[in-house]
C-alpha cells in the first residue's frame, strides 16, 4: 500500500513537538508544508525563539548549522543533508589562507575584520567569531558592512565575491577580489574570497538584453550573489524576501524577469507577468534534493525514537560561531 506522505506529514506535524522549517528554494510540495519560511536571516530569528525541541529544516546545511549554532539546546534534523555549492568553497584552512594572504601584504590581523555570509560552514563562522567578526545575509549585508567599517578595519568579506563586490559597489567602496587580477589589500576596503553561487551566475547581460528587447518597460529584479555586470544592469537587487516583496508589490500588470531560483520565481506572482531571467532553468540542485517522501521519514524517524539526519556542531565551533551569528542578530 502506497503511503499518503502528505497526510503522513500533517498528522506527525500535529503530534510531535515539531517545526518544520523551508527555505523559499524548495519544490512547491514541501515548500507548503513548512510551519516557518523565510529568507536566511528570517529563518534563524524565527528558530531562535520558536518554542518547539524539535526543527526538521528543509533547505541546505548551513542553514540547518545555523539553527543548532544559535539555539544548541534544540534537536535539528535535515531530510537531506544537503550543502550549498557556494558554503563547500571555503573552509576553515581557506580562511586562514586569506587572512595570510592580507596579512603578507601589509594589513595585521589585528587590522582585519572578517565578515562571512551565512552560505558558510559553522567551522568558518568560527573563525570569524574568533577574530571579533560577523556573520550577514543577502538581505542585512549593506547594515553589517556600514557596522564593520566603523571598526577602522579593512574587511575581509567571505565566501562569495559577488555579494562583497556588489555590496561594496553600493557604498562607494574600493573592493578586489583575491586571485583576481591585483588585489592590493592596503587599496581596498573589502577584500573578497573568489566564492560564487553557480546557479546565479547563470544570468547574463544577453538575458537582460533580450527581456528588455522582448518586453520594452519590463523591469529585472535579481539576487544580489548575481555577478556585479548584472545587478548593475537591473532596476533592483535583493534576498528572496525583498525580492517578493518588490514583485508582489507591482502593478498586476507590470512585467517582471527575474534572477534567482526558479521554484521561488514560479510561485511569486502567480497571475502571471513574472518570467525566469534565463534561457537556462537556475535550479538549486541542492536544494531540490529534498522530497515529501524524505520528510515525512524524518519526521517518522521522531515518532520511532531513531532520529535520523541530526545535526551534531562540536561545543568550540557553536562557541565561536554563536559569536558571529550574534553580533549579526543583535543588528536591527
Ligand atoms: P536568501 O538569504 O536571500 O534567502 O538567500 C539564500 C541563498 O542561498 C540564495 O542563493
Ligand atoms: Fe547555495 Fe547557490 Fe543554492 Fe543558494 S542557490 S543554496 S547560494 S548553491
């Protein structure tokens, strides 16, 4: 007999003490199950003072790390441990490279203040607790940059060059990216890890290009891990929730093409007059690995007593880590 999972689900969520949490990547069918959604930085201020023990995280690892990071008490199950391209670009030993890499060019560690974006291993984040540095998101990068300056330091910004440059670019900062051309750490103000999230590189300025040739006045709206040629290009740049935001705030009949993910795309506007800025699908492999079925065995898994899939982050990683998260959680 074939199991209903979508039933299954409701009647496990209804019986344990259980917070199924979706990241807005996810398939539409998961997606609906979801008690919290959100964009990154909303999904780890909503787990933090969620009452419920248990949070099954349907999304990729750092966000399910994230979780266990800021509220160790909790019992954080994945139905895929699932890690972002982008986060597996850099870990602890990278970081410390970087750093050399500043510090053999004449900045002293202690003149550099390391900021990671949350698409990082709680290993990195560490490292920049550790060094008195903070963590972002795509949607407070521009407050935790303008915060980090008035250290004095130069920043080292991590994983992803793209959020740093075009984060920098909107401040009026001199950014450089390491291993790209000549980056001089005594000229910049934010010094990039060379890090990127291929699913949004897939845009281009031929996208562009042919949207607005295609639908004169139609306006382009993009993630900003979008690389810099791009979100200059566009009338608007923002995280998963600023972006619905400023679709579902058009008029209905404003065309709108936008860059990132296309489970969230599809869904923004569903009357339609919303397309997907690429030839290409920019699907989030790692996010689309979770299905119904993977879900309903993790919150099974609860109901047996075997819990599968736990996230497990040792004491001085949540230490140091929760120092990062903090400093970036306490920013309003
Ligand atoms: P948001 O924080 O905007 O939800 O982004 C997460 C992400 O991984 C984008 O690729
Ligand atoms: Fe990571 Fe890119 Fe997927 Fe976001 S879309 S989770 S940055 S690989």
């Amino acid at each position: 007999m074939s199991i209903d999972y979508k039933a299954e689900i409701e009647r496990l969520k209804k019986k344990l003490p259980v917070t199924v949490v979706g990241h807005f990547y996810q398939r539409d069918e998961v997606f609906k199950m979801a008690d919290i959604t959100g964009d990154s930085l909303e999904l780890a201020r909503k787990c933090k003072v969620d009452k419920n023990p248990w949070v099954v995280f349907c999304g990729v690892g750092f966000m399910g790390q994230s979780v266990k990071v800021i509220a160790p008490e909790k019992r954080v199950l994945m139905p895929k441990i699932a890690c972002c391209a982008m986060a597996r670009m850099i870990d602890s030993s990278y970081f410390d490279d970087s750093v050399q890499y500043m510090v053999d060019r004449g900045v002293p560690k202690e003149n550099i203040l390391p900021i990671t974006y949350i698409n990082s291993d709680a290993t990195v984040k560490a490292k920049v607790g550790e060094m008195g540095g903070l963590v972002c998101t795509s949607s407070n990068a521009y407050k935790i940059i303008e915060k980090g300056l008035e250290s004095g330091k130069k920043i080292l910004f991590v994983p992803d060059r793209c959020l740093g440059q075009n984060f920098a670019n909107s401040m009026g900062l001199k950014s450089c990216v390491i291993g790209e051309g000549e980056c001089d750490p005594k000229e910049a103000d934010v010094i990039c890890f060379n890090g990127f999230c291929s699913v949004h590189q897939l845009f281009t300025l031929d996208d562009i290009e042919f949207y607005r040739n295609k639908y004169p006045g139609i306006l382009i709206a993009v993630h900003p891990e979008c690389d810099p040629a791009i979100v200059d290009a566009s009338d608007f740049a923002g995280s998963t929730s600023q972006l619905i935001k400023y679709v579902q705030e058009l008029d209905p009949e404003q065309k709108v093409a936008v860059g990132t993910e296309y489970n969230l795309v599809n869904r923004m506007r569903p009357n339609g007059n919303t397309y997907v800025l690429s030839s290409t699908k920019p699907e989030c492999p790692t996010m689309n690995e979770t299905t119904l079925e993977d879900l309903y065995l993790t919150l099974k898994s609860i109901e047996d007593g075997q819990p599968i899939n736990e996230i497990v982050v040792d004491a001085h990683t949540v230490k140091y880590a929760n120092l990062a998260l903090s400093r970036m959680l306490a920013i309003k």
